[in-house]
C-alpha cells in the first residue's frame, strides 16, 4: 500500500469539526497522522494542496454504470474512472442493467468486479421487483447479504402502492433504504419533455410535474405508515420539495437528492440548445420556479444529498429525433464543477454544507462509515480547487458516452485529487489507473 503526504492544506470535515491548514499523512490505507511540517516518509508521494480544500472523500448514489448488459455505454473501469475524476471516492450503482440485478448472484458479481477493475468504491443496489417489473417483489434479503446497500426499481417506478407497500415492510427489516424514481406513467406518458410554455412552443408532447408529485407523496404516506426509509431520487419541481419538507415535518423517514443539471437548468435549455437531444432527461428539466425551490431545499436542508444520476448513452440513441431520443445525460465529471460554480461562489450555499450534501450524507444514507479528516480513518478524500477555471471537454471525459449539456461550458471550481483507499486516483483531472 503505498504511501502519501498531502502538504499544507485547508483541511475542511464539518461533521468531524475539522477546519485548519495542516498537513496529511497517509500510510496504509488509512490518516496516519495530521500535523505541521510532517516529514516525508522515505517513498511516499507528496501532493502540495497549499491553497486547496482537502475534503472527506465524495460519494454519488445515484449512478449507472451500465453493467451488466450494456458495457457498449459504460463499464466498470470507465464508470468509476470517470467518477475518480469527478472528485468521486465511491458511487452507488443502479439496477436497471441487462439483466435487471435483482438476485444475490448478481449482487456479487457486481460485488466482485468492483475489487477486480473498479478505481473507486462501489455498491450495488437491487432491484425492488423480479425485473423491475413491479410485480413480484425480488428476494431482497438474499441481496442484503449479498452486499446490496438499498434497493430500486430505478427507471421502472413501481406503479401499484400495495406492491410498494410491501417492498417498505420488507426492506424494514434490514433497514434499507427504497429509493424511488417517482413518476406515474399513466400522466408523463409518451411525454418528452417539461409540459408548459416552452414544450408549447417548441411543439413537443410534455411531462407534468404531477406525474412526479403523485409519486412522491404516495411514498411519503407509505413511509409514515410503514416507517421505512424512502429516498426520493431527483427531485424536480416546486411541489415535490414541498412534500419532502411535509413529510419530514410529520416524521416520516425521508430523504431526498437533486441533480446538477435540475438546480443548474430550466426548460429553457431545450429551446436555448436547438433541441439538443443531451437536454432530455427523466424527470426533465422543469421551470424557474421548480429550480428555485430545489435551490431553496438544497439550502435549507430539505434535499439531504446531490447526486448525479449519471446516464451514459451511446452517441446513436442521441443523435436522433428529440422524442426518438434516450432519456439521460452523464454527470460524474461535471457535478463538483457545477456545484462549486453554481451553489458555493454565488452564497446558496456554504462549502461545509457542499461536503455535507456530497460526502457525510450520502455515506450515511447507505449506512457506511462517513469519510473523516480524522487520525485512523480510511483515507478516502477529496481535493478541492475553488479558483480553477476550466472548460468542460467531451475528448477529456473518461466516461464512454459523452451525452452531455455542459460541454463547452466553462466552470470555476474544480476537483484536484481524488483518493480512495489511500491510493491517489486522479490528479488535476487526470485519472491514475495503476
């Protein structure tokens, strides 16, 4: 296990009340020590941090790394090692693969694959129903001890309440969390994007906000009544943010997340990008008013966590027709830049509520041991640069796909390092796979 100095930074963990400049040291997986002008120990490698913020290492749970099935979008090598370049330590994977993961086997497989070509940690998650189907409730305590860290019909929102219900009372037992991708599908339908003025005009059939809402609130009266605990996954309109903060009001073991691209992007963008296929995403992009609130959610602690919902498509299921197109953009390598850009530099939001809502939160959400800037933790950190202006580029990216809206868009506010395990994984944006 090799050995790292990280000389002379900010050193920034709110939940562990660490905030000082200070030096580093990391030897054998773990924070061996934390001082001033520690000494290099003989081989070790030295990041000089002076002037960056060294943070508990980042953790998206909501990711989809395209394994199994459909490795021609994503892999295990590039999903994570586009999420070390992001700033990510650890991601949470989705179920919605080919096969659909909803059994142990396929648990530990992911399981497996991770130890053998993943650059950063990973957890799977199972599938709530056999297939996703919303029928029969798959065999989610084998998954548990299989190494499942929540369980989701991610993409496939379970569409009758009892079968849901049910899913709640057995999840219990285990307490893990259900997380949702709300949305009746009797109300969004064929739609392709945001239903309002903009899809009016641009002549595209439309999702109402509802087709979120119903979903959301259902769930949160499941939860009061089953006391499990449900994640509601990107949120984006006004009247969902409103819910959760209802439901946590009542008690309710809720917990939200929001995207990058739902508090960065209206429905605007669709028109303002000439139907940009990369505008389409599911939920989609709502109005100003819906990414205020979720602004407003994101400040006053209403969303718990930011995750990406990183979608990566192949360039033929993009480059087609706006309603012929695949719902979903990629997220891992531009989250951290938006968040810093978007969230941190104009006040929303605190950079020790940013390392809240991407580090301590989602850990605890999935119920691992939150990284800390604490002597004898595991060294999973991240590095931040507050004053690195940089463009986003698709040929930089290391994610196979390269769907999305923010190439060309120039950010302040960077990932530096990446850590995991102790092991440096990226460096100024460049990804370390040996």
């Amino acid at each position: 296990m090799s050995t790292l100095l990280i000389r002379n930074g900010r050193l920034l963990d709110p939940a562990s009340r660490v905030d000082r400049v200070a030096d580093l040291l990391v030897v054998g997986g773990r924070i061996r020590a934390i001082g001033t002008d520690l000494p290099a120990p003989e081989g070790a490698a030295v990041i000089d941090a002076t002037g960056k913020v060294v943070a508990p290492g980042f953790i998206d749970v909501h990711v989809h790394l395209r394994v199994p099935g459909q490795e021609y979008k994503e892999d295990m090598r590039t999903g994570t090692a586009a999420a070390v370049r992001g700033g990510f330590v650890g991601v949470v994977c989705m179920p919605n693969t080919r096969p659909v993961v909803d059994s142990a086997p396929l648990v530990s497989y992911l399981v497996d694959l991770a130890a053998r070509e993943g650059l950063c940690r990973v957890w799977p998650t199972g599938a709530i129903t056999k297939g996703s189907k919303g029928e029969e409730l798959a065999e989610i305590g084998e998954m548990y001890e299989a190494g499942a860290c929540a369980i989701t019909d991610d993409g496939r929102p379970v569409d009758r309440a009892e079968t849901m219900r049910q899913a709640m009372i057995y999840a219990s037992q285990f307490d893990l969390p259900v997380m949702d991708h709300c949305e009746d599908k009797s109300l969004s339908g064929s739609g392709c994007m945001h239903e309002g003025r903009v899809s009016s005009a641009l002549g595209l059939k439309g999702i109402p906000s509802a087709s979120e809402e119903v979903h959301v609130a259902r769930n949160i009266l499941l939860a009061l009544e089953t006391g499990a605990r449900v994640h509601i996954q990107h949120l984006s309109s006004r009247r969902s943010v409103d819910l959760v903060r209802w439901g946590k009001a009542l008690g309710a073991r809720v917990t939200a997340e929001a995207t990058p691209h739902h508090f960065t992007l209206t429905d605007q963008a669709v028109a303002d990008m000439a139907y940009s296929t990369n505008t389409k995403m599911n939920p989609p992009l709502r109005e100003e008013a819906d990414r205020q609130a979720i602004l407003e959610g994101i400040a006053d602690g209403t969303i718990d966590v930011i995750a990406t919902d990183h979608a990566p498509h192949h360039i033929d299921e993009k480059d087609v027709e706006y309603p012929l197109a695949a719902f979903g953009i990629t997220g891992l390598e531009t989250a951290v830049g938006l968040a810093l850009d978007r969230l941190v530099r104009p006040g929303v939001i605190s950079l020790e509520q940013l390392i809240l809502l991407m580090s301590t939160r989602p850990a605890q959400l999935i119920r691992r041991t939150p990284p800390a800037l604490t002597e004898g933790a595991e060294a999973d950190i991240t590095i931040l640069d507050l004053d690195r202006t940089w463009t986003v580029r698709a040929e930089e990216m290391a994610s196979k796909s390269k769907n999305s809206p923010f190439i060309g868009w120039t950010l302040t506010g960077a990932p530096h390092a990446t850590v995991v395990g102790g092991r440096l994984r990226m460096l100024e944006m460049k990804v370390i796979a040996e």
